[in-house]
C-alpha cells in the first residue's frame, strides 16, 4: 500500500530477490504442497468417492461435534476473553501482572497436558470426581470435557486481541459516559464496544480456527468413542491409522476448506478494518 | 474565609502602583471584571434567598464546592495533600499549578474519578466522597475532548439525556438548544473526526452541559488547541460561563489562562494549595515564594541587599522582582530620585509588540523590565540609571512585598511611567 524508498544498488537487489525466493520455497514445500497433498490425496479416485467419504454417517457427526464444541468455546472464550481484557485494561489490582502471564499459559503448555489436566480433575482419580458423581454430571469422555479442553488451549486469542486495543484507547470516553449518568451496559455498548469490535472479530475468527483443528487436548479427554465423541480431528486421525487413507483425505478436506474459509474471513476483516482506521486517521483522529 | 470578597481595586495612595500597566496581564483584568461581578452577585443573592427559606438563614455567599483536608496519594507518591478550598456559586475557579502539582487529580476527585484517601468533598453542602461519579450532577470536559468518535455530533451531546432516559422530544430540544449556544447548528450530523479542533471542544462543552449539572470541571481545556484559537476560545468559554451561571473548575499550568479567564484562582505546587485568591490578590500579595515566581513574570535574586535601597536586608535573603518593579530611566531625561539610581548596562533589548523587553545588569543581576517604544532608543552595552522600587522578599516559605527605603523615606506621588 505505501511505497517504500527503494535502495536500489545490486546489492541489496540480490538480497532482497534471495529473502523473498526463500520464504516462497519454505511456505510452498512445508504448507502448501501438504495442503495440495491432501486434496490430491481425496480426490485421487474422483468425485464419487470422495464424496462417499465426506458424506459418511460417522464423518457427518464428527464434523456436527466439531462445530458445536467450536460454537460453545467460542461464545464462551468471547464472553471471558472481554471480561480478561476488561478487567486487565479497567482496573488496579493487585496481580494484574500474574494474571496476564496465566493467559499467555495455554501458548506455552502443550495442549497434551491441558486434557491430562482435565483427566485429573474430573476424571475417576480427580478430586471432584465424587462431586460430579453426586449430581450425575460426566465431564470427562463427553462434550462438557471436550468444551473444556477446547477452552483452555484457546482461551489466549479473543483476549490477546483486545488488550492492545483497550490499552490503547486509554478510559476517557468511558469516564465521560460514566459521568453523565450512563450504567455500565450503556457504556460498554455505546462507548467500548465500537471501539473494540474489529479486535474482537479478528480474536474471534482465530479462536474459531484454533477450535475446529484442536486435536491434542480433545484427544485426551474425548475417549475416542465413534459417533459420541470423536470430532472430525479425532475421526480423520483414526481413519488414518485404519488405513483408510481415502476416508481419512476426504474427512480432512472439509477442515481444510474451513481453514482457507476462515482465512479469506480473516482477510476481509483485516483489510475492512484497516480500511476503517485508515477513514479516520486521515480525518485527524 | 471567604477567599472571593471582591476586592475591588483600589491603589494604596503610598504605592506608586504598578509602573508598567501595559505590560501586566492583569491590566485588563483591573478593568474588565466588574460588569461580570455585579450580574453574578446579583444572581448570587437570588439564589441565597431562595436556598435561605428552605436551610438555615442565609449566610454570606456559601461556597458551593469545597475541599477540606483531601489527601490523594499513588502507591509512595503523594499527589495531593492537605488540600482545602471553596468556590462560591456560579464563579469559575482555576487551579492553577505547574505539571505534577496535583491539579487534575483534586480535579478528578472532586468528579469522583478518584477517590481521595482523607479529607472530605462537599457540593452544595452535602458530603459527595461516596456518591458515585454519575450521580454528583458533574459535566466534565477532558483534555482531549473524550468525545464519543463512533457517534455523530447530535448523538455525543444526547449521550447524557439519554442515559438519564429523557423523553425523546426533551432532548431534541436540548440538544437542538445546545448546538444554538455553542454555535454548531449544521454540524450536528458530523463525526467528531470531521470537526477541527476548536469546533470539537465546543462540542465537548456542550456535550457536558446537556444533563445540566451542577458542577463544571474543565481540564486543560485549551490545551489542545493551537495558541491563536486559545485565546478567542478562553473568551468565549468566560462568556459562556458568566451567562449560564454555572459553578465551573478548570485546571491550567498556563498562567495568563487562569488570570484571564477565572474568579478565583488556586494555585498548587507538590500536591499542596500554596494560595487562592483573585488574580489581583495573588499578583500583589503573593503568599508564598513560589507564587511571587509563579505568578508573573518575575526574576529570583540572590542577595538582593546588595541592591541601593535595599540595605535592611538580611544577610543573603533572596527576592523576586517583576518587571514593573524596575525602571530605566530614558537616556537624556533627568533622573528621578538620584541617590536610589544605580547604573547599569543594557544587556539586550526586545521587541515585544507593545513595548520593548529590555534586560539590564548591575552587581551581577539580571533585571527584566519594560522600556515604551515612545522613549529614546536604547542599544546594547549602553549606561543606564535604573531604579528597583520594590521586590518580593522570601522569608522561609512566605513572600513579602518590601519597598524601596530610599524612596519611602522621601514620600511619594511620582508615578514612573516608561
């Protein structure tokens, strides 16, 4: 978009065409010749059989699981993601510090240990296991598990996006509105929120990408029970195992066109957004 | 204490009174309060017979904010201490102060945006420390306007109306009322993106006064904006102010601004109130040291015993001296009270609009005065007699205004005009 001053001795004109032929090869061989791997893979024996693949009853309730565990993890990651940001960029307390530190852990703890987390805690062996029995709730091998794990290895991305943000804006407009008499939800609505919505489309769309491919958390806790709890993650790696590579191709196909979906979506908002900034930084705000 | 007993000023018959009229910010102020003062102490005696039925007999004016003992502090920093002071109804108060003096935190604590560690707040009489800030009846207007970027012009000043669920014919009118008295008709469908910066602070200023509080605070209100605008906004906000009646606070660090514009002024340094007082009152009588310098272009002496007239001095005390304390007497007029002249040397000569700011040097001071374009012109490293008629000495931490002895021991009635 903006040009950039050109230092156009050989040199640098050499380095520049090495840098970028070496980024293109790297995401050319490890990204997208994979991800053309994969459809190559599906579509090997033609259309009808993939189409048997996609379509397969097991494959149609791993995708139907992976959405709604995605849908439930994302509303709920929203809903904590703006009240962590909120009361990181709002308030004075103490531990403000540790408490951003623990929204960075899923980032550095292995999604593994995040179900194993769960196993210990819900499972036959976790301290609230008597709990749960007594209200006859099972969290671990089912979707309130699944939901959990999903949550936990997700939860940094709507939070993350929005801090930046808040900080930025600094509590003027917040205080004004306060002072004139206007209720927190007036407030958060009218004031906050037009100022956060793009931040917050943009953490949601990755929290959502991250939900859909989830694989090692949900792995742990899910118990592996076909048409219950496998989601289509789960569903591919074991057609995989089975040697049902076509199947296993197919089912992976549909996350794939999610990603290149969830991608363009990506996209749009970034540009959208940047589109609206640019508005009005170039109107002096 | 009522710190706004308007006095109106009267120059003491053994004072030559301040020299250099054209120089002194206060000037205009001499001249230009009195027609705003008799309106607002007309209203001011309305309302302490209307209040006066319903309390307690009317006494004199009753501060309609006041601090008492409000301390602040940040973790081991203390932002404000031992602060007390009261505004009357409808007059416009500054606080004035350099950066980090505390001014915006009294300022936000008396809003409600803080809350203070001690000491209490009252408006209109009643304790507000634990009201919250949307039910003290505050309009505030922030530095950088905080106006809402993501509604129109209309919506930001609806914004409080609305919020207090005003029914919606009510608020078009008001809204409609305020965009009259702030001159923005047309401009109501505008961003404030689209507004500049003047215009935007108009806006602020009206988006504060829609659900008619009962308090104004304004802080740094101009700064914002570039210097030429500043100066026709500070009339107008004082225009404004007067006409509606309102009690207003404004801080500022920018002391022409607040001698300019406010009642009263409240001048902090290091979190503490070191005076308040009308501008006149901080100007002539300077309680503190820090004011003497604050207030007024002034220059610290060191020693000023040193200086003819000043004997009686103590040892090594320092002293400030303003402009209009000092006068050169034109080369080839004769030289008024010839034994307290002292000779000195032009050291640099400046334009300054109206006048001529020159700096002379005797016994190792730098003196700062005024010199008229009418007199003789003055050039760099010629001889001059100077006259120091008075200085501010500082005593501990108050300030003093001490005359020259020479010129009082010989009586008075000469004015020294330059």
């Amino acid at each position: 978009m903006t040009e950039r001053r050109d230092f156009r001795n050989d040199k640098n004109r050499l380095w520049r065409i090495v840098l970028i032929a070496l980024s293109f090869l790297f995401i050319v061989a490890m990204l997208v010749l994979p991800l053309a791997q994969v459809l190559h893979g599906a579509l090997e024996r033609g259309f009808p059989p993939f189409l048997k693949a996609v379509s397969d009853p097991y494959a149609v309730i791993a995708l139907k699981l992976t959405l709604l565990i995605t849908a439930m993890t994302v509303v709920l990651n929203t809903f904590f993601g703006i009240s962590a940001a909120w009361a990181i960029t709002r308030f004075e307390f103490r531990g403000k510090g540790f408490l951003i530190t623990l929204i960075d852990l899923p980032f550095a703890v292995s999604p593994v240990i995040a179900g194993l987390v769960f196993i210990m805690t819900f499972g036959r062996l976790g301290w609230a296991y008597p709990f749960l029995q007594d209200w006859g709730i099972r969290i671990v091998f089912a979707i309130p598990g699944m939901v959990l794990a999903t949550i936990f290895v997700t939860f940094p991305f709507v939070g993350r996006e929005l801090i930046p943000v808040l900080t930025a804006r600094g509590t003027d407009e917040e205080e004004a509105a306060i002072l004139m008499g206007a209720g927190f939800f007036r407030t958060f609505w009218k004031v906050t929120f037009p100022h956060m919505r793009w931040a917050l489309l943009y953490g949601v769309i990755l929290c959502t990408a991250r939900a859909m491919g989830e694989f090692g958390a949900v792995s742990v806790v899910s118990g592996h029970l076909r048409g219950k709890t496998n989601t289509l993650p789960l569903h591919i790696e074991i057609l995989f195992k089975e040697y049902h590579t076509l199947q296993s191709f197919g089912a992976a196909t549909i996350l794939v066109c999610a990603a290149i979906l969830i991608l363009i979506a990506r996209n749009v908002v970034e540009s959208v957004s940047k589109k609206d900034d640019f508005h009005r930084a170039r109107q002096g705000v | 204490m009522n710190p706004i007993t308007e006095k109106i000023p009267t120059s003491d018959p053994g004072d030559p009174g301040p020299a250099a009229a054209g120089l002194s910010p206060f000037a205009g102020k001499i001249a230009g309060t009195p027609p705003a003062t008799a309106d607002r102490a007309a209203r001011d005696a309305d309302d302490a017979a209307n209040d006066g039925s319903a309390r307690e007999p009317a006494r004199a004016p009753e501060n309609h904010v006041s601090l008492s003992g409000v301390r602040k502090s940040f973790g081991n920093f203390v932002a404000a201490d031992s602060v007390s002071f009261g505004l009357p109804k409808g007059t416009l108060g500054a606080l004035l102060g350099p950066s980090g003096s505390g001014k915006t935190t009294i300022l936000r604590m008396i809003a409600g945006l803080e809350n203070p560690d001690r000491g209490d707040i009252l408006i209109d009489g009643a304790r507000v420390n634990d009201v919250h800030p949307s039910k003290r009846g505050i309009g505030f207007v922030f530095q950088n306007y905080a106006l809402f970027r993501y509604m129109t012009v209309f919506d930001n000043i609806a914004f409080g109306l609305r919020a207090q669920k005003a029914d919606r014919n009510r608020i078009r009118e008001r809204v409609n009322e305020l965009l009259t008295l702030t001159d923005m008709n047309g401009l109501e469908k505008r961003y404030p993106a689209q507004l500049s910066g003047g215009q935007r602070q108009r806006v602020a200023f009206a988006r504060a006064l829609a659900p008619s509080p009962r308090l104004l605070l304004l802080d740094e209100p101009f700064a914002a904006i570039d210097a030429k605008v500043r100066r026709e906004l500070r009339s107008w906000l004082r225009a404004m102010i007067t006409k509606l009646g309102i009690t207003s606070i404004f801080v500022t660090h920018d002391q022409d601004e607040a001698i300019e514009v406010a009642d009263l002024v409240i001048i902090t340094n290091r979190g503490r109130v070191e005076q308040t007082g009308t501008p006149l009152d901080l100007y002539r009588e300077p309680a503190t040291p820090f004011v003497a310098r604050f207030v007024g272009e002034s220059t610290v002496l060191e020693d000023y015993g040193r200086l003819l007239g000043f004997e009686n001095a103590p040892r090594g005390a320092k002293a400030s001296v303003r402009p209009e304390f000092v006068h050169v007497c034109p080369p080839g007029d004769p030289v008024q009270y010839e034994n307290s002249a002292e000779n000195a040397e032009v050291l640099s000569v400046a334009f300054r609009g109206s006048s001529l700011e020159v700096k002379v040097g005797l016994k190792g001071f730098v003196l700062t005065t005024g010199y008229s374009l009418e007199h003789p012109a003055l050039s760099v490293g010629e001889k001059v007699k100077i006259l120091v008629w008075r200085v501010y000495a500082f005593e501990d931490d108050k300030a003093r205004l001490v005359n020259n002895s020479r010129l009082e021991s010989r009586g008075n009635g000469y004015n020294f005009a330059i």
